[in-house]
C-alpha cells in the first residue's frame, strides 16, 4: 500500500443493504478501503460482504471486532462463510472491554486468524504495550482519537519496532455545519472513558484536536495525517444515516488521484 492512502470508515450499525448501496460510490471515489466497525447491533463482516459483492478493487477492513465479544475462531468461521476475498481484507481486531488479559487476548486471537489462513491483521490500540503487540504479531496497528502530531510519534516508533508494519489512522469527520452536532456528542462520549480522557490527558490535547470538522481545514489536515500515517481513514459524520449523505460525503472528500 502507497504510504498516506486515504480511505472511508463507516458504523456497522448501518447495515449491510445500506452499506452495500454506498460502497460503489466510496470505490468510485478514489478511496483506498472501506473500512466498517463492528458493534453489536452491526455485523462488520455481514457488511464488507454485502460491499465485496458491488464492488470490484475496493479493499475491505473491520475497525475493529472486539475479541472478547466475537471469539478468533469464530471470526474466522464468519469470513469464510460469508465468502469475504482474503485478498481484499484487512481484520482489525481489539481487545474490547474486558481489561484482564488484554494483551494475550490479542496474541492469541491473531495467531488463530493467522492459522485460519487471513492474512492481515491489524489491532487497534490505545496504549504502547498494545500497540507494539501489534508490530510485533500482526501487520499493523489501527490508531484512533490522535492528533497528527501524536500519529507521527506513534507510527515513527512501531516503524523502529517493525520497519514494514502498517500504521492506519481513524480520524472521525464531520464536513457541514449540521453535522456537527454529531461529532460533538461522539467526541464528548469517548472523551468521558476514563482510558481515553487519559489518554488526551498524557497527549496534551483535548478530544476535539483529534477530528476534522470544517471542510475548509480538510486539506490541510489530510496533509498533515498522510504524513504521518501509512492510511487515514475518513470515519464519516452526517447529518443523518441516509445513504445520500454518506455517498455525498463520499464524494465531497475523494481523495486526489496519485
């Protein structure tokens, strides 16, 4: 993957007959992978199938299946049933929300992934210790909730750690007016966790410092995370969950062709 790709992140929760609607546009587009989140009211894999099916060289990426929610083994089973093309995914897996045995929860989980024949597997991490799991056992690491400054520190470190490991972004945006409201509510909410309000507590930052919400900061903030990253991924903030304002956002933030 060229460093910097840009890509388009999109809820679970929308289904895979929305998401399979909007994921020709997303392809069309210019954006790298489409990447959906799994929660337990929306199937990521279910939708990444439902995309594979519309789509011919979109790549595919959870981000990301909790571990402990949704067990290796069955995560595997899922893929393969589905008929996911292992050519075009990118697993994201977390540890979720059981803290006991985090980091073995994840070896473990990408070493049965890898067994089952997937061959990319990236984890989303929060800390230095899940992040150099991810360097070190998988093929990348997924950042969330980090300004690009932080991106940069991070992804220069996992590159010592793993010169070729891939280090994916997710920088939640909002590009109207209306639609941050949105974004405001989402950014308050994971700013209330107590691991993440430590964690913008130890960056300096406040939550707000790591999305982009004006259209007309959107390329220079693009810049400065394509610099830091090997992948940005646009996670969308509409108005509403229609599937005209996420192929509108689409659209509105193709990425440059080269």
């Amino acid at each position: 993957m060229r460093r910097g790709a840009v890509s388009l992140g999109l809820a679970g929760s929308l289904g895979p007959e929305a998401i399979a609607r909007i994921a020709p546009a997303v392809e069309s587009a210019g954006f790298h992978t489409l990447w959906v989140n799994d929660t337990p009211d929306g199937d990521a894999l279910a939708a990444l199938a439902a995309a594979s099916r519309v789509t011919e060289r979109l790549h595919l990426a959870t981000g990301v299946v909790p571990v402990d929610r949704r067990p290796a083994e069955a995560i595997a089973d899922e893929v393969t049933a589905l008929g996911v093309p292992l050519d075009r995914l990118m697993l994201g897996i977390g540890s979720g929300a059981a803290k006991e045995g985090e980091l073995r929860r994840v070896r473990e989980a990408i070493d049965v992934l890898h067994a089952a024949g997937l061959p990319r597997v990236l984890v989303g991490a929060l800390g230095p210790k899940m992040r150099r799991t991810g360097a070190e056992n998988a093929e990348g690491v997924l950042l969330n909730w980090v300004p690009p400054t932080e991106a940069l520190a991070q992804a220069a470190a996992l590159h010592a750690i793993t010169p070729d490991t891939h280090v994916a972004v997710y920088v939640r945006t909002a590009i109207v007016s209306a639609a941050r409201s949105r974004l405001d509510a989402e950014t308050a909410r994971y700013a209330s966790f107590p691991n993440y309000a430590a964690n913008f507590e130890r960056m300096g930052v406040d939550a707000a410092d790591t999305t982009i919400r004006d259209v007309t900061k959107l390329a220079d903030a693009l810049e400065a995370y394509t610099a830091a990253a090997d992948e940005v991924v646009l996670r969308a903030i509409v108005p509403e969950d229609t599937v005209e304002l996420y192929i509108d956002f689409a659209r509105r933030t193709a990425p440059s062709p080269g």
